[in-house]
C-alpha cells in the first residue's frame, strides 16, 4: 500500500487509509525500536533537510531521531543564526539548501500555509509539515492516535476531549481531523473566548464549557497549552485564574468515578492547564506520546521516501 499524497502537509489532506497506513507502519518501527540496534537502512542516501523557522524541543529531536534510524543523511537548519536575519525569503533559502541535492524537508514555521506554499513551489521535494502557525501539526496528531490507540485498543466510538486553547492550537485541529476521520466522538472544552464559534458546526465537534461535565463525558482528555505567543489581545483574565477554571486537577479527577488517560502534547505549562500530580500519574501518557513520536515520523519519512522513489 502507499499513501495518496506526496507530502504531509495537514491531517485534512490524508484519507483514512492514509492514516491506518501510516499507524500501522509506525507500529513495526516501534517494534524495531525495541531492538538492541534501532538503525534499518530504509533511507540510506536520502537527504533530509530539517528547518526549523520557530523554537521545538520534541517535534525537532524527534524527527532527527526518526531520520538517523533509518539511515537517512540530515540537515539541520534554524532561521536563527542563518541568512533568514539577512533578508532571504523562505524560497531562496529552500532552493539554495535543495540544489546541494536534498530529498526531503521537515519544517517548523510561524506563518501558517508555509508548507503549502513550499510544496506548491518545489512539487519534486517531499514536504513534511512539522507545525505551522496556528493551522496543523499533522506528525503530532499521528502520534496522539497511536498513543491512545497502544492505551485503550482503537479511536472508534471512543470520546476524545481538547482542553483549552482551540483557538490558536494546530494540535487541536489535527486532532479533530484526524479523530473524526477515524469515526472517534470529539469535545472541546475551555474558556468560550478561546473556542472559535464557526468550530461546533464546521467540524462536527461538540463543545462543553463546564470542564467537569466534559471530564465525565470523556474516556480520554488531551490538555493544551494557552499559546500566549499568538495571542495578541487579553483574552482571559489571568492564568491563576484560567487555572481554577480549566486546569487539570487531581481533585478535578477524583470527582470522576472512572479513570480516564491524560494526553499532553508538551510543552507543558505546570500549575496553568495542569497540576503535576496528574502529569506525572499512571493516568497520564504524556511521555509514551514522546516515545511514539520517533516511531510515527519514521514511518511518515519511510512511506513519503516510497513515493518519491516511485
Ligand atoms: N509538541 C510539540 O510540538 O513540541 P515542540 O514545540 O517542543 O516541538
């Protein structure tokens, strides 16, 4: 099998196969991962570049990690430190990395469609969305699928709920494609100010803005971190107060009468959208997420490597 599409731009580009095709492929990586030696030689001479325009610990590690397992040969570029501070635009930057013969790239940016707009550009270069702006983080999506799918057997039927801040999140759109795609019920909760109202109808999604009555609904609950980077105006009073309004307690969970799994995409702000005691509990998957992550974007890497090798 192979994936419809010659990039990874959003989840909203991929079919269902498409994503059971990329879960399923992550799977045997996970198990190569368990190995005493991790590298295959799936990708040896092909070049990777990864750019990074804006800041990442996980996505960036990650996907660098994914690349030396499989062989591939890696670039690793940030806006910081290069002649992006000299004026050269996004395009120039990309040609002039991929005339040194470069097959793929990974990139990070702040604009949202920047992906979109280098594929448009270079159609012969895979393209992997590593997060832009406020649009997708499609890699992320793929890995909270497999982490829940490894916790509680399959997304089908299941009731996934996003706590928080929806509205500058490209995690929580990700998710919400990719859940709903999959046939998962999906919730939203937090402030109304960070929810945008076109989001109900548009994506078929419900939304609770009692974070207990959410909570009860749920069989899993993915926390988000406020973006105050992208915020450009108040919109809530504080964080103490966001905190007693939509943070994830402890006594929050102990008023549940059932045990849900706690997901977390990092960052975490701790004592903002959630208390340490839940982060760091046996509920919580925050770091199996983490683990996934290199399995997952092996086989995003593998699979685009395919296409592009046709
Ligand atoms: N989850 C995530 O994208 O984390 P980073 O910003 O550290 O890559």
């Amino acid at each position: 099998m192979q994936l419809s599409t010659n990039h990874l731009l959003g989840i909203k580009e991929l079919t269902k196969d498409d994503i059971s095709l990329i879960l399923s492929t992550a799977q045997q990586f996970k198990e190569v991962l368990q190995r005493p030696i991790k590298k295959v030689p799936s990708l040896r001479d092909v070049t990777i570049v990864n750019l990074f325009y804006e800041n990442s610990t996980r996505t960036r590690i990650s996907f660098e990690l994914a690349e030396k397992r499989l062989s591939a040969d890696t670039i690793n570029f940030a806006a910081s430190g290069s002649s992006v501070s000299k004026g050269e635009t996004l395009l120039d930057t990309v040609n002039n990395i991929l005339s040194m013969k470069v097959d793929m790239v990974v990139m990070r940016h702040s604009a949202s469609g920047a992906p979109h707009f280098l594929a448009k550009h270079l159609p012969g270069t895979a393209i992997v969305n590593a997060g832009d702006g406020i649009n997708e983080h499609p890699t992320q999506a793929l890995l909270d699928a497999f982490s829940i799918i490894e916790r509680i057997g399959s997304l089908e039927g299941k009731k996934i709920l996003l706590i928080g801040d929806i509205m500058h999140s490209r995690v929580a759109l990700s998710n919400i494609w990719l859940l709903k795609k999959m046939g998962a019920e999906v919730m939203l909760s937090g402030p109304p100010t960070l929810i945008p109202t076109y989001i109900k109808e548009a994506l078929g999604v419900q939304v609770e803005y009692n974070l207990l009555k959410a909570l009860r609904w749920c069989d899993v609950a993915n926390v988000l971190r406020i973006q105050l980077e992208r915020q450009n105006q108040v919109l809530f009073s504080s964080l103490r107060e966001y905190n007693l309004s939509y943070g994830l307690t402890r006594k929050l969970l102990n008023n549940l009468q059932k045990e849900i799994v706690i997901m977390h995409p990092g960052p975490i702000n701790r004592g903002v959208e959630i208390d340490s005691d839940v982060a760091d509990s046996n509920q919580s998957i925050i770091l199996q997420q983490v683990e996934n992550g290199v399995a997952v974007r092996m086989a995003v890497l593998y699979l685009l490597a395919g296409k592009k090798m046709e």
